[in-house]
C-alpha cells in the first residue's frame, strides 16, 4: 500500500521498491537540510518573482524565450530582473546575452551576477568554464552541487523577477532547482514546445512532472507555430501540428495556452549575435506574439502575488 | 556473465548518435538511418538511451507495444515494414505514456546498463543507440556499458546556427 507521496515514508516504504515514482518520492523526503533550507531562505529573501522556464523537449526554445522574456521585463527600468541558467551541459544564455568570454566575480557578499543592464543580472555555468567548448561531462550529484551553489553563493541583491532556464527533460537539474527553490517560493513554470506530436508527447511528461512536484503552470507556449514568407507573405506550417498543437494538448490538459509564437529566421540570427530579437525587429508578428506572452506572465505573477499579500 | 558476453556478442558494428544540443533531430536521423540499412539488406537493432524524452516508439508507429522476457534477458519490439528492426526504448516499460521519468542520475544509469546487456538482440550488423542531448549521465553509462564491445564510432548531429 502507498504510504502516500507527502509522507515521511514515502519512497522508503517497503510498499515503494518498484513504484514508477519511488525515486521521486525519495527525492523529495530528502530535501535540503534545514541549515541549508535557511540558507538559501535567506539569499532568495529579496526575490520577489520566480519563474522556471521548461520543456520536456530539447531544442523548442527555453534559453531564446528565457532570455527574451528577461529582456522584456528589465524594459521597465524599475523592474530589477535576473537570469539563471542552469543548463549545466549545453549553457546557451551567455551567447543569447552577448556574454560570450564574460567571467563571473568574487566580491564579500558572493558571486557576482554578469550584468546586461543595470537592472539585467546573468548566471551561468558558460562563465565558469575556461573555452566554451569545454563539455561539462558531469553525473547527477555534481550537476545538482552548482546549482545549489548558484542559489546560496550568487549575490542576486533585490530581484523583482527570477528567471530559471533548465536543460530539456524530467531530471536531476529540475528535481534539485524544485526542491531548493522551495526554501522560498516558485511563482510557476512556464512549457515551452514545439506543435508537432514528437515534442508534445514529451512536453506532456513535463506537465506530468509539474503536478507531481506541485509546481503550478502559468501556462504553455507554442515556438515555431507557422512561417510567413517574407517575400510571397505566404504561411507555410513547418512543424505541421499534425495532433492539434499545443492548443489542443493545453485544453485536453486544463492548462493555459499563453500563445503561439512563429518561426522568423531573425530569432535565430539574434541569439547567435547575442542582441534582443524585440529591440532588433520591433515590427516582427513573433515580437508581438512574445511581448503578449510576457505580459500574461507579468500579469500572472502580479495578482499572484497579490492574492498572497491577501491571504497573509 | 554469460548473458552479458551473448546479448551483444552477435552485433557486428554498434553506432552512437549524439549531439550537445536538443532538437536537431537525433531521433530522427537514428531512426532514417536504421530504416536505410534495413532497406539496404542489414539487420538492425535501434537502442533508444533516452529516458526522459524517447522519441523512436512512436516515429516507428510502436508506441503501444510492450516487452517481453526471455531466457536472456528482454526481447525487443520488432518494428518497422517489415517487422525487421529490432527496438528497445523505455517508452515500452512506462504505464502511461505521458508518464514522466523522474529519475535522478543513479537510477538512469542501472536502467541503461541493462538495457546493454540484458536486451537479447541476436545477430545484427548494426545496433544504433540514441541518446538524449548533453554531456552527462546517460551518456557516460553508456559508453562505459558499451566500451568492452565493438564500438564503431559516433554520428554528431546538429543544425546551422
């Protein structure tokens, strides 16, 4: 019989040798120490806003929207937003920044953040290796040692918005930043995908993973959803959504489409140049599709908060 | 063991696909190329190391399938045309196939040494093995379980930019 996935048994129980998610039950009664809880507590204490950006799938998108999502926020020069990158094996974000060579510093108070902006603060394994080719050929436990240190050593300072770009998967990196991340608060996750069936069939596994950690969703959003020719202005599906897209998955799932954004082959060009996609093609229909995105996030994680403020 | 230096004594050229980065089509460039040989005349095996994300079962229409044990060990799915291509994917052990994988390093790693050894892949001229993207653990099981074979080398996949 299952001791039940909140108990002190769960994943240690006899019941449990087997169980599909005994690991996970495992996992979760072995969270951070209290001392280390505190720890990060208090680091994470001027953080106001988290949000982890996800997939099941790799390639769909999460460092580009990561990224412009950060982009969009730190355009309120009130707004203090930074950017983690814990994508230990393939680190995309110092190249999407422009942070490409950038070192990280050492100051009394920890590690200093790479800072875009005044009010855009960056961290990432890519300031840590010595060539960006180096490859990070790193198990579990080494993987989820750093990115414990990013949360405890890194000087964020006041935040108003975390953003947490992961690696594709269901793994050791979104269990660790999950369970750290609990010492203070996750506002949600947004799941990037792709519309066709191969990377739904993954994405879903993701949703799956949400619920089972109780990460709430803020919701979905649909990358290279249709292509406008920009000579014929023809639109073509080059990823045909051939189950429904994520439209279809978020209704059949209950979770928020938070909107579709198409293929530019700009997009692409930017984050290889390391500039903003939003302040390089102002005019794009994916500029638009993303600032619409990234309203609904802020929009969500305002009245979220509110709604917190309320209750206590 | 006995079983370990069968299951895998009778495939003659064993082929990773790899790539640091996801969806540049690992999946699929495995999955075209197994049915290339296939049509070519060779046997064929798929080991699909991609725990959280396996993509063969379906591009090969057997995401319903189920494995079955044998005296030596699992006995893959044969997919394709003409039933011919022997395939071992963890989409066929999960209940539901939206079920997540949620597994730390360790418990990957148990998983795909078996799948090395303990899957009964017979004679077969070629065994490509797709894996996840990254540089981790997955990957360095793999190599380690597969290192006392035949390794005949490594595909990189990526795209332009």
């Amino acid at each position: 019989e299952c001791p039940g996935t909140g108990s002190a048994q769960a994943g240690r129980a006899a019941a449990c040798q087997g169980c599909p998610n005994q690991g996970l039950c495992a996992a979760g009664a072995a969270g951070p120490d209290p001392a280390e809880a505190a720890e990060l507590r208090a680091r994470l204490r001027a953080v106001r806003h988290t949000v982890l950006v996800l997939s099941g799938k790799g390639g769909v998108g999460k460092s580009t929207f990561s990224a412009l999502l950060a982009h969009g926020l730190a355009a309120d020069e009130t707004k203090q937003v930074a950017l983690l990158d814990i994508d230990i094996c393939g680190p995309s974000i110092p190249k999407i920044m422009g942070l490409e060579g950038e070192q990280v510093h050492q100051s009394g108070s920890g590690w200093s953040p790479v800072y875009v902006e005044e009010n855009l603060g960056v961290m990432s394994v890519g300031f840590l290796l010595s060539s960006p080719d180096d490859a990070v050929i790193w198990r579990g436990p080494k993987k989820n040692g750093l990115i414990k240190q990013f949360l405890r050593d890194v000087d964020w300072g006041e935040v108003d918005y975390l953003i947490v770009d992961t690696p594709p998967g269901t793994s050791d990196e979104h269990l660790s930043i999950v369970q750290y991340l609990s010492a203070t608060h996750i506002d949600g996750a947004v799941i990037v995908t792709t519309p066709q069936e191969v990377s739904l069939q993954d994405v879903r596994k993701e949703i799956n993973f949400c619920r089972k950690v109780k990460l709430p969703i803020i919701g979905v959003v649909e990358n290279m959803s249709g292509f406008v020719c920009p000579k014929c202005k023809n639109e073509s599906q080059i990823f045909p959504p051939t189950t429904g897209g994520a439209e279809k998955m978020c209704q059949n799932l209950n979770v928020s489409l938070l909107g579709k954004v198409p293929l530019d082959p700009q997009i692409g060009k930017s984050c290889d140049r390391g500039q903003s996609f939003l302040a390089e093609a102002p005019e794009s229909p994916a500029t638009l599709s993303y600032r619409n995105i990234i309203q609904r996030i802020q929009e969500y994680c305002e009245q979220h908060h509110f709604q917190e403020e309320k209750i206590m | 063991t006995l079983a370990e230096r069968t299951n895998l004594a009778g495939v003659r050229h064993i082929l990773l696909v790899l790539s640091g980065k996801g969806g540049v089509g690992k999946s699929t460039i495995s999955t075209e190329l197994a049915l290339a040989l296939r049509n070519a005349g060779k046997r064929v095996g798929i080991l699909d190391v991609d725990l959280c994300g396996p993509s063969i079962p379906r591009m090969l229409r057997a995401q319903d399938s189920a494995v079955h044990q044998c005296d030596s060990g699992w006995v893959p799915v044969f997919v394709g045309q003409d039933e011919a291509i022997a395939l071992m994917s963890i989409g066929f052990l999960l209940e539901r196939p939206d079920d997540a994988v949620v597994w730390r390093g360790p418990k990957k790693n148990a998983l795909i040494k078996q799948f090395v050894t303990d899957v009964a892949w017979g004679d077969l001229d070629f065994l490509i093995v797709d894996t996840p993207p990254g540089t981790s653990d997955e990957h360095i099981s793999t190599v380690e379980a597969l290192r006392p074979y035949q390794l005949l080398g490594a595909i990189l996949v990526t795209t332009p930019q």
